[in-house]
C-alpha cells in the first residue's frame, strides 16, 4: 500500500527521520552546577493511523511530519553528606497530518507535555556514613487526548448481521480537533532510607525502605470513554529491598 504525506505526495520510504540541533552550555557558581540547554528537532516522516480509510482498499497508515522545541534547566550541588539536583524543561511538539475528514491539521503529539520538573534530594546520615535518606518530587503538564464528540449506535450491516432484529454497539464520534483535550497535572513524591551493613572487606548488605508515592496522589491514567470510569497510575506504595554485594 502507498502512504501519502499530509500533502497528498507518495512517500517514497517508510524510514522515519529525524534532524537534531542541539546547545548547551554548563556553568559553575559557588559550588552549583548549571547547565543551559535549548533545542530543535524536525522529524518526517512520522508513520500514523490513517484516520480518514474508508475503503479496505485504504492504507492503513499515513506520514506526518513534526516539529519539536524545548529549553532544559538543571542545577546540581553536591557537598559533604547533602547532594541536591533539580531539573526542569519547557517544550512543544507538534504534528501536522490528515484528521478524519481528510484535512490537513497541526496537532499537539501525544506524548506532548509543555512542562516536566524534578527534584531530587538526599541526605548521608550516621557516624559511619551508612544511612542515605533521599527524596524525589516530579511535576509534569498534562498529556493530550482527542475529546468525546458523541455516542451513536454502531449497526453490524455485514451479509451475517440482521440490522432489524438485532441490537447495535456503541460507537465513539470523536471531536474533529485531533488532542484538543489535556488529561490532568502529573505530581508524585517517592521518598525512601537505606542502611548500609558491612559484612566484611568484600561483602555487605545494603536495606532499602521506600514509599512510592508518598501522599497516594491519584494521577490519571486514561479514561474509559462509554463507562467514564477514571484509570489511575501506582498508588501509595510501600516497598522493602534487600541488596547484598560481593
């Protein structure tokens, strides 16, 4: 089958491409490590679902093409028993393809989120400097999602089906604003201690306590469109680790 470009041109390779430009520049200041980070990226082509196949004779793929632009911030420091690193980034990435009507149409992509911070922390405790208590936050924008338009009943017409007699699934009309909606904000902290027991000049044991998620924050992870019933990702989650080296 022959894919086309949001242009209506053949693709002559399936091969999916991508350019990179990438700056960056890394600068100390009274023990703190910065890095400045701007960057580029132009990809094409980009393989998608052909959302406007009518026919089975269709292909069941299309090339898009994307645009992508961010700026990464991080600082680092790191003395005696404290280390603190933060890092956060601003970007957009962009596709432009055919929507379900057969128009060409620039849409967020859907790992798109604007906005993503982390911060980790920890700490070295104890006479023997066995003890490392550590937290980390993350803070990230939303991802997107094409909205819900409609429900209608979706008829089985094949040479089988009895479209008089029989009932219909329900079927999604899904907005034509391709990742028009945003799911909601992403924040999760995980702390955690360990302890670590020498056993001898070559062997110990290191024991790892931690909670993920520490204050059980229900961050989405996807919503059932006929039920509406709302997915969540990994709730409070309390763990025991034991490691031994040799």
């Amino acid at each position: 089958q022959q894919i086309k470009n949001s242009d209506g041109q053949i693709v002559k390779s399936n091969l999916q491409k991508s350019y990179h430009a990438v700056f960056g520049v890394e600068v100390d200041v009274n023990k703190v490590e910065l890095n400045f980070e701007p960057w580029f990226k132009y990809f094409s082509p980009i393989i998608e679902l052909n959302r406007n196949k009518k026919l089975s004779s269709d292909p069941d793929f299309q090339a898009s093409s994307g645009v992508a632009s961010g700026l990464d911030l991080s600082a680092k420091y790191s003395r005696d028993r404290v280390y603190l690193w933060m890092a956060m980034g601003a970007q957009v990435v962009n596709y432009t393809g055919i929507d379900a009507k057969g128009n060409k149409q620039t849409y967020p992509a859907p790992f798109d989120t604007r906005f993503n911070s982390n911060v980790v922390a920890s700490y070295t405790a104890g006479s023997k400097k066995d003890w490392e208590l550590s937290a980390r936050y993350n803070l990230r924008s939303p991802f997107p999602f094409t909205q819900t338009q409609g429900y209608y009943e979706n008829i089985d017409m094949s040479l089988t089906g009895n479209p008089l007699q029989s009932n219909g699934s329900v079927g999604v009309m899904y907005a034509d604003i391709i990742n028009g909606g945003r799911l909601s904000w992403f924040h999760r902290l995980d702390i955690s201690a360990k302890k670590k027991i020498k056993i001898n000049e070559r062997s110990g044991l290191d024991v790892t306590a931690a909670v993920t998620n520490a204050y059980n924050r229900n961050n989405i992870f996807f919503v059932d469109r006929l039920t509406n019933t709302k997915k969540y990702q990994l709730p409070l989650f309390p763990s025991v680790n034991l490691t031994w080296t040799f």
